[in-house]
C-alpha cells in the first residue's frame, strides 16, 4: 500500500484540516475589501470633500461671500464698509491738486503745493524724458521714435493693407493744446485721452504737475520769438523749419480723434 505512486493526498498541504482553507478565503476575500473601497472612492465623482486627514491649512474656518452670518443682524457675511470710508484712490479732498479740477472745471493754475520754480522744470524735464519723449518726441511736436517707427512698419506693411492704423502723438505746441488749462494737461497725463493712456499709476501726483510745467515751457519755448533767445540767428536750419511747418500744414498734426 505505501509502495505504490504518491498520491495527492500524500502531500502536506493536503492534509491540513479542510477548515484551514476556508478560513483562508475568508480572510483573503476580507482583505480586498478596504482597497476596493478606496479604489471606488477614488474613481467616482462625488459633491462632498475628499477625506483630507492632514489638513495642514487648506481649510479654515471663514465666511465666504453670499453665507450667512448669525452674528450680524441682517445675517450677512458681507459687510458695508463703514460710512465714510474712503478708499486710498478716492481720495479728492483736494481736488486741485489730485484731479486737476476746481469747482468741477479744469484748474487755470497750479496747486498751491507745486512752486514753480527751476527745480520743478528740471524734475519735469526728467520725468518728461521718461514718460513723454518716446511717443511726443523731445520737443514735443509728435514725433517721439516710437512714433517714427510706426510709420515705419506701416509703410513697410503698405502693400499687406491689414487695415492697421496709426493714430500720432499729438503735437503739443498745437494751438488747441496750448490753449489748454494747466488741470486738463494734468488731467490728460493722469487719465489718458483717447489713444493714449493714463499715466497716474506710473507717476505720483507731484511729478505729474512737474511734467505739466516742462509741457508749458516746451509750449513756450517753441513759440518764442527771435529776439527772446539771445544769438537765434546763429540758430541753423531748426527754427527755419519750424516757421514753415507751422505756416504749411496748420502744425503738422491731423487732429484725429475728437475733441471732448
Ligand atoms: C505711447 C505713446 C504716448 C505716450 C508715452 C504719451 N502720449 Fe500723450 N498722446 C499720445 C497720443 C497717441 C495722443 C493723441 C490721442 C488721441 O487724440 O487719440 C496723445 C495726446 C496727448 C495730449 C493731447 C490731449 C488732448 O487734449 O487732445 C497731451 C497734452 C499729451 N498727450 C501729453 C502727454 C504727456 C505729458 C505725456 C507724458 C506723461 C504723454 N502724453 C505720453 C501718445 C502718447
């Protein structure tokens, strides 16, 4: 009898009681249980949050905008600032100064905080030579380099006819421009005109009342007579082309863009 070839039942595994095995079933099948959960809670979409067991701060106890808020009355969360207050850019207490008006039109003079003198010329020099040269040019009739390069592309782009336009600079010695109260200059550099932009949040307001006064005396200088600058008829051509541009074509500038 035990001669005969090893049967199945001869080996080890065999002869563990039947119990073993399924017990062994049991707790395999017990096993995959919480991994099939976490697969299914990974893989199914779902309105509420995923368990987030170390929250380090993603979640902080606030109130959003629309929630209500048992601790105020009207039970809202947002609240009116309190009456009155006034927002760092709403200041216009001073509207002179800050705005470039007075009654609600455009100031004639400068505030009492600028004095005009040398050193405000020089500081609105400097800032002018940042700010406004590029596109008004040196002495302001228009023709900054960023302006001399547009014509360029476009004449370059004449044959693609785009549609793509090119409005210029204003010329600042331009009569209409000239005539302007010293608050609309202000007011332009601050809010912009037009195709040009504003510049109040790239210039305070002291500097910006600085280039106002270069602007003026740049209007000044371009319309001085002969006999206000000492030696003008050494003066090259510069002045002589001036005088022909100006009695030529009513200061070489279209005047697009209307007026308002
Ligand atoms: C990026 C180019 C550009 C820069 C920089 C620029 N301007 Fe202008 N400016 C223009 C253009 C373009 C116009 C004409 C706007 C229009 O009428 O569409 C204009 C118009 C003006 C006018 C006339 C506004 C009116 O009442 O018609 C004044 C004044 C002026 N600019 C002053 C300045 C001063 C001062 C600076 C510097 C702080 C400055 N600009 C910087 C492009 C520029």
């Amino acid at each position: 009898m035990s001669s005969g070839p090893k049967r199945q039942s001869d080996f080890l595994l065999w002869k563990l009681p039947r119990g073993f095995f399924y017990v062994a079933i049991l707790m395999t099948c017990v096993a995959l249980i919480p991994p099939a959960l976490i697969i299914r809670a990974r893989s199914t979409p779902r309105d509420s949050r995923r368990i987030h067991l170390i929250q380090n701060m993603d979640n902080q106890p606030k109130y959003k905008g629309q929630q209500q808020n048992i601790l105020f009355k009207d039970g809202r969360s947002m609240r009116q600032p309190v009456p009155g207050t006034v927002a760092r850019d709403q200041m216009i207490g001073d509207t002179h100064f800050h705005l470039g008006t007075v009654d609600g039109a455009y100031s004639t003079t400068y505030p009492s905080q600028v004095s005009l003198d040398m050193d405000l010329l020089e500081r609105g020099r400097e800032r002018y030579m940042i700010y406004c040269l590029p596109c008004h040019g040196v002495t302001g009739e228009g023709d900054g380099l960023v302006h001399q390069r547009a014509m360029k592309l476009l004449n370059l782009s004449a044959d693609i006819n785009n549609g793509t336009t090119w409005v210029q600079p204003k010329n600042l010695h331009e009569e209409a421009i000239i005539d302007q109260p010293v608050g609309q200059i202000f007011y332009t550099i601050s809010n912009g005109k037009n195709n040009m932009a504003g510049y109040a949040s790239q210039i305070d307001v002291a500097d910006r009342w600085a280039i106002v006064a270069y602007v003026q005396a740049l209007q000044v200088a371009g319309d001085a007579s002969d006999e206000s600058v000492s030696g003008a008829d050494s003066l090259p051509e510069r002045r002589i082309k001036m005088e022909d541009d100006l009695e030529g074509a009513d200061g070489g500038n279209d005047g697009e863009g209307g007026q308002s």
